[in-house]
C-alpha cells in the first residue's frame, strides 16, 4: 500500500505532530512524530511511502515518487 505522510507545520503541542493515511483513507493515523519517521522525511513535510499493516502499526517501507492525491 502507498500512503502519504505530512508533519505539521504548526501545532500548539509540545511535539511535532504527523498524518499518515493512505488514498481512500481507510487507513489513517495521526500522532506525535518519532525520530525514524524524521529521519526518514528529510527536510520535506510531504512524502509518500510504500508501507505495510503490521497489525494496528503503519510500518513505513521505501519512500517513492509524488503521487496525484
């Protein structure tokens, strides 16, 4: 499954926060963001990632190209 991850570029909380969701949405999860998913964004606050359900956990795979939606 391809999903897309977006930071926040403001937040009141203390840590910065991501959604991660995939086209049609059945599958979406907001949260504080983790150092692997910062590491893994780079400098950019929109990627998408192949990624794979491990039980109620998005496991993030390879990023991949820009996707229309």
């Amino acid at each position: 499954m391809i999903v897309k991850v977006q930071l926040s570029t403001y937040t009141e909380l203390p840590v910065r926060q991501v959604l991660i969701y995939n086209k049609d949405r059945s599958v979406e999860w907001q949260g504080d963001i983790t150092p692997e998913i910062e590491r893994a964004m780079g400098d950019t606050n929109k990627a998408f990632f192949e990624a794979k359900m491990r039980g109620t956990v998005i496991e993030l795979m390879k990023r991949v190209g820009g996707r229309p939606w």
